[in-house]
C-alpha cells in the first residue's frame, strides 16, 4: 500500500467532525452528549468487537493496516471504519504514542440491580487515580466480579486512561458510574454485605466469610472511608502491614482483597 | 520570612554545581558516578532522615519552609540542607510537580547473602515499568520482605520513579539491583525455595506453602518467565482467572501472592 493508500483517505484533517467527535470524548461532557467512549488501540479495540459491543465511530491508519494483519483484519469487522491521516488518528486519540485505530464504543445502559447471587460487586469510592481505577477493573474482572459501581466523586470510569488500564473490562463488566450512595445501596440490594476496606479496621480481611455475596468498597487512600459509608458497612476489613508500614497502594489494597474472597470461593 | 529569605539563598542558577549532580541522579550513569540516589518531597525525605539514611546533598525552598512547619523541622534535620530558589528546585528535581526539597541519598552498600530466616524474598525478573515496581517494593514492605532484589534487564530501582513509588521502601529493605541470575541465586542462598509465578502454571498460588523461606519471582508480563529462570524454579505458581480473562497487573499479580503468603504465615 504505502503512498497509494494515501491518497485515498477519508478523514484527513483534524478538524473532520469524526475526529472532533473523538476528541470530544476525552471529556466527561462530550461522552455523555455523544453517549460513548474513547477506545484507542488494536487490543482494546479487538476486544470490543469480541465482545460485539457497538462501535458508532472508527478511524484507522491505512498504511498501518498494511503492515500490520492484525489491525487490518480488526477494521475488516467494523464496517464504517474510515481510513484517516496519521495527524487527524493523533488528534483524536488520548496517548501520547499514537495508535494505528481510534474508536467510539457504545456508552452501556444504566443498571438496575445486581444479580442476588453474583458472589462479589467491586464498589470504588472516591478512587481518583485513573490507573489505579483502571487496575481495579481489570481485577476485578479477573476475581469473578460482574460488576462495579463507583460513587460521586471518583474518577469517571468511562475517561480514556481507566478504559486503558481495563484492558478490555469495560466490555466485560457490567459498570455504574458516579452514584450517590442511596442509589448505590438501592442496585447493590439489601441482601449483600457491605465490606469496606479501612486501614484503621482491626478485622484482618482473611477473616472474613467472602463466600456469601459480598460488596467490596474501596476507597481514597488519603482520606479512608467517611462516616456516611461506615454507617452502611456490614463489616469493615483491613490489610495487616508490618509495623511501620502506613499503607498499600489503592489497586493493589482492593486486588489482594478481591483474590482472598476468589481464593475462598475456590477452596471451600 | 518570604522576600527577606529569597536574599539569603544558597543556591539561586540551575547551573549550580549542587543542582548539576542531583540533576545527573536523574540517570543510572550519574547514580553510580555519586554513589547516590535522588529523594524528592517532604514525605520521602522525612522517610530516610527517620531511618537515619546518609543524606550526601540536599536543596530546598526556604519561602515554603517558612509556610509549612513540616518542611520547616525536617530541614532542620538536615545539616547542610541549603535554601535553593524555586527553578533550581525545578532543574535538580525529576517531578512535574516541583516539590518544596529535592535530596540525593546515599546509595546502599552491595547485598551479601539473604538472612537464610527471611520468611519471603522478592525477585523482581524483567519488570520494566517503574510504577509497577515502586508499587511491589512498597507491597514488599507491608507483606513483610526483607529484601528485594532485581536481575539484570529490569528497571533500576534506584531511578527516581521507582524511589517515588516505593514510598520510603528504599530505607527499609535491603535491595540488590541489576544481577545476573548466577550471582542473584548465589545471594539467596541454596536453601530457599524458588518460587516462580507463570500465568501457564497449573498450580495455584495458594496451593504452595509458604511457611517456609521462598523467594517470589515475578515476571514481565509481557513474556513470562524465561527458560533459564524455569529451570532454577524449585515450584511455579499461578493466580487462577476467570475465563477469557488474559492477566493482571504485574504489580498487583505479585503483591496478591505477596499476601497469600502472608496470611498462611499469621494464621498458621
């Protein structure tokens, strides 16, 4: 291909409206009017045409699909997927290397209630980090959860570095996104444990029965649970570090939880 | 203090000979030329003056000092520490953040032979991103481990994001860096069981009894351990996945096993 393609492209400047429709998904306001996401990249893009999630906008790189069969067997799946300019793919995208494809998957349908019997629900509370968030799916997904909830106030699980660091659990998970703590509780239902996870909780994690259906709620590192959240747990649960040791990391604090409750599914 | 303190700065050009060496701690060449590593920030700088660590340099804003009493007393620790003006602080630091001190500590004499007692050794083969492998030193930390030690080919945990992520992990453990696998084993001693976690393992990581002294290695997550690693492996473990589910995090597949070999230790 190389220079033949390039002279028939379908978005070549960055200010084409598909691109300044990709761009606006950056932000929270633009996904909510466009009502989809970001997803940049072969990977995370393969794994939305995996799962047949809705793709309402694709651009790829042509010549790069040339060189590469496995982007150009992903753009052969998504029909409507134009052929852009290196720059237009560039301005659209979010990483600073940019991506042979750039695309706009579906924004999911709010959620009504967690399935009774799902043995975990993550909850992020006031996670603001984006890679820790997008560390926290991705385990999630791996652990058994189906789904995750985030209250107001975390970091909006839809932006473009946690879809990123889900590495395809967006497409995997059932998510809600931003919910103040009544409406959470009310799609949790009232038949599941609330567990939260306090560094300041004298209950080592391990000593909890995670095989009843359980909500896992992890929060700030900085500021630990507040006292509306503590009045809703059923039990609080905290990591035992050696003496001196303040805290884990926020993903890594939720990930070693959300593997004990697996690894007591597993074992029992 | 503020304007009258800007007339009393020690260090006001970029080009100061002080800030040209912890600028040349931003790189491995410059570390080992000095024979120290870069400290950026109240919080990590109070980390090494708690654990008494040498400290060959240090820099910082004397207005912010006269504003934050945490800085003010931590200073006042330091002897030599000199009043630096707000862009030498910029230049010696690596942060984007320019923070209100930027030190250079000592770096650690080489590693001999692991105490044979140690309950659990982190080996960290092939990690190359920094923020993963601050983030399993400090979970190395809080899991108990003594020492941490590198092979050749991984990231330097000396380099400044490493230091940052570590959260003071770099005073408290004994590390060795950088080591070729024969010179690494000779370190951990002939006793020690070695534990290798492979996603392709059929063995559950909390099948394995860690009650006794083993040493953890955890990959790339790229590649996965490679054959001359498998062939020292006394065991190779996995974190059982949902299905279709590809990996986790390196950093937080090692601090999950970090723990679980924790909690076997405390509930033994």
């Amino acid at each position: 291909m190389g220079a033949g393609s390039r002279r028939e492209l379908d978005v070549e400047s960055p200010s084409n409206p598909a691109v300044r429709m990709l761009r606006e998904l950056h932000s929270r306001e633009g996904r909510q009017q466009h009502g989809a996401f970001l997803i940049e990249g072969t990977r995370l893009v393969a794994e939305a045409v995996a799962a047949s999630w809705p793709i309402v906008a694709a651009l790829y790189d042509p010549v790069r699909a040339g060189e590469d069969s496995q982007l150009a067997s992903l753009v052969a799946r998504i029909p409507g997927a134009l052929r852009a300019s290196p720059r237009a793919l560039k301005a659209a995208g979010d990483t600073v290397t940019p991506q042979g494809i750039v695309a706009a998957a579906k924004m999911p349908s709010l959620l009504a209630l967690v399935d009774p019997v799902d043995p975990i629900v993550l909850v992020l509370d006031g996670i603001s980090d984006p890679g820790n968030a997008g560390t926290l799916l991705r385990s999630a997904m791996g652990a058994g959860a189906r789904t995750v909830l985030s209250s107001r106030g975390s970091v909006d699980l839809f932006s473009p570095k946690v879809v990123r660091g889900g590495m395809g659990a967006h497409f995997r998970l059932k998510l809600g996104e931003g919910l103040p703590w009544p409406e959470l509780a009310a799609i949790l239902g009232s038949d599941r444990a609330v567990v939260v996870a306090d560094a300041r909780s004298a209950s080592p994690y391990y000593g909890f029965d995670w095989r009843r259906p359980a909500a896992l709620v992890v929060g700030s590192e900085a500021h630990g649970p507040g006292p509306e959240l503590l009045e809703r747990a059923t039990a609080t649960v905290s990591i035992p570090l050696e003496a001196g040791v303040e805290s884990l990391n926020a993903a890594v604090a939720g990930s070693v939880i959300l593997f004990e409750a697996k690894r007591q599914r597993a074992v029992s």
